[in-house]
C-alpha cells in the first residue's frame, strides 16, 4: 500500500472514532467535532476566525470560562459589526444621545446588554433572540469576571457550538 492511501485510511479512522466518541458527555471528541464547526466561519474575517479557535483551543486545554469569553467575542463582533453596518442610521435615530464616530467607539462608550437592547428596540433582533442574547452575555460575564461560577465541560462545549452557529447566521453567504 502506498504512503498517501496509509494516511487517508487513518485519517478516516480518527474521524469515525471522533464521531463514534463525541456522542459521549465526558468524551474529548466533542472538542474535535466542534472543530468541524468553526471551520465553516472560513468565509468571516480572519480576527473572527481566531476568537473561535482560541475558543476550542481553550476547550481542548479544560480552560472552560476563558473558552466562554472567547466564543462570546467572536460573536459579538459579528453581531455588532453587521448590526452596525446595516442599521446604523436607525441606531442613532433610536439611540440619540448616544455619541460615537463609528462602531469601535460604540462599543467603547456603551455596554453590550445596551446594544443589544437597542438592536430590539429598532427590530434588528426580536425579543426572544434579545433574551437569550442577554441570558448568554450573562453567563460570559459570570466567566469573566470573579465568581464561583464553574461551567462543565459539556456547558461550555455547548455554549461556544452555540455562538459559532449564532454568527454564522451573520456571515454564511
């Protein structure tokens, strides 16, 4: 058998394994599997990019509230930066005594939950989506800042699946 067949046979073999694994709650295969996910972000910019593997990188290391953080500003990048672009007329409109040159100052002068309650406001996301938005930055916060707060590992595998599929909602052509 040649070289390159040996290579392609293993490396079905390890993803069937994964496959079979990653079913399993405690299983690292999860981690791989989540892998597959993020790399459909291709298409997004490259800082993008790297919020979500820094984010399964975390996974694969047992760092679960720093992998919670990650994923979030992977996709609340996304988010503000394709709310910012389609609607910001409508932002200032809605939000007028906000004062900000361009998305980078918005984001530096206003709190998320405000943004994100903004982009409710003027119909961007509707109130569910807003809630759980919320209920999301919430646990980020419990990860980012002192608490006793320990999210398992099954937790966060789920939340950064979950934030990769939400911003993918924004840059799949």
């Amino acid at each position: 058998m040649h070289l390159e067949a040996i290579v392609s046979r293993v490396q079905r073999a390890r993803a069937a394994a994964h496959g079979a694994l990653g079913v399993h709650e405690s299983a690292a295969s999860r981690v791989i599997l989540l892998e597959n996910v993020v790399k459909r972000l291709s298409g997004s910019p490259v800082d993008v990019q790297d919020y979500f593997r820094e984010a399964v990188t975390c996974l694969e290391n047992g760092l679960y509230r720093a992998a919670i953080v990650m994923s979030w500003a992977g996709y609340f990048h996304v988010f503000s930066e394709t709310l910012y672009q389609q609607r910001e007329g409508e932002i200032r409109t809605a939000r007028g005594k906000w004062t900000f040159k361009d998305l980078s100052d918005l984001k530096e002068g206003q709190a998320e939950s405000q943004i994100i309650d903004a982009a409710r406001d003027i119909k961007f996301i509707n109130r569910a989506t807003a809630r759980v938005l919320q209920g999301q930055l919430a646990q980020r916060n419990q990860c980012a800042h002192p608490t006793l707060y320990r999210p398992s590992m099954n937790g966060s595998v789920g939340y950064v699946d979950q934030m990769v599929r939400q911003a993918l909602e924004y840059v799949a052509p």
